[in-house]
C-alpha cells in the first residue's frame, strides 16, 4: 500500500510542477459539499434547518463523540477506565447503529 501512495504522491507531485493543476476551475475558491444526495427526503428539511443554525447533524455529533471516546480508550491505562471508556463506546455504537435504519449504514467495530 505504500508503494502505491508513494507513487501516487509522486505523480501529484510532478503534475503541480508542470502546472497542470493552475487553471482548474473554482480555483482559490471553497468546496461547495451540499450534495444532499443521500439524505433521505423526509429527512432533508430538519438537516437544512440545523446547517442554516450551524448545528451538526445528529449523525455527525455521534461520530465525533465515537471518536472522541475511541481516543480515549487508547490513551487510557487504568484497566477500571478502560472498562468504563469500552462500555460507554460501546452503547454509543449501538445507539449511532439504531439511529441509521433511514440513512446509509456505518457499522462500526464493536469494542
């Protein structure tokens, strides 16, 4: 896998040097990432309202909590904690899972 990284980095690499990547449109300017696509359409008004009031979605607030907890499992030695930070993870998978019977299905590792 690191040998095609690599060899991928060193094409993007030689591209911007040849300057293939100076007159692609939008340059200088942000991604526009509103594709609402995959959000189901009953859904898709509530996920407006809360982008419009700068509030995550519930997914992603769950994500970013599964993660926050993900970090603290590693970093934590007490074996107590650890126990605590797995049962803790672990029903805020269950949780996340639950909530994603409308939406695409993220099935994360169970802890």
């Amino acid at each position: 896998m690191e040998f095609l990284q690599r060899i991928a980095e060193e094409r993007i690499q030689k591209a911007q040097e040849e300057g293939a990547f100076d007159n692609l449109p939008g340059k200088g300017k942000p991604l526009a990432f509103d594709d609402d696509a995959s959000v189901p359409e009953d859904l898709l008004l509530t996920y407006k309202l809360l982008k419009n009031s700068n509030c995550l979605q519930p997914e992603l607030e769950m994500r970013n909590q599964i993660f926050s907890l993900h970090q603290l499992l590693h970093a934590a030695i007490d074996a107590d904690t650890r126990r605590n930070l797995r049962r803790e993870l672990n029903l805020l998978i269950l949780n996340f899972n639950l909530l994603q019977k409308h939406a695409v299905r993220l099935d994360l590792p169970q802890f």
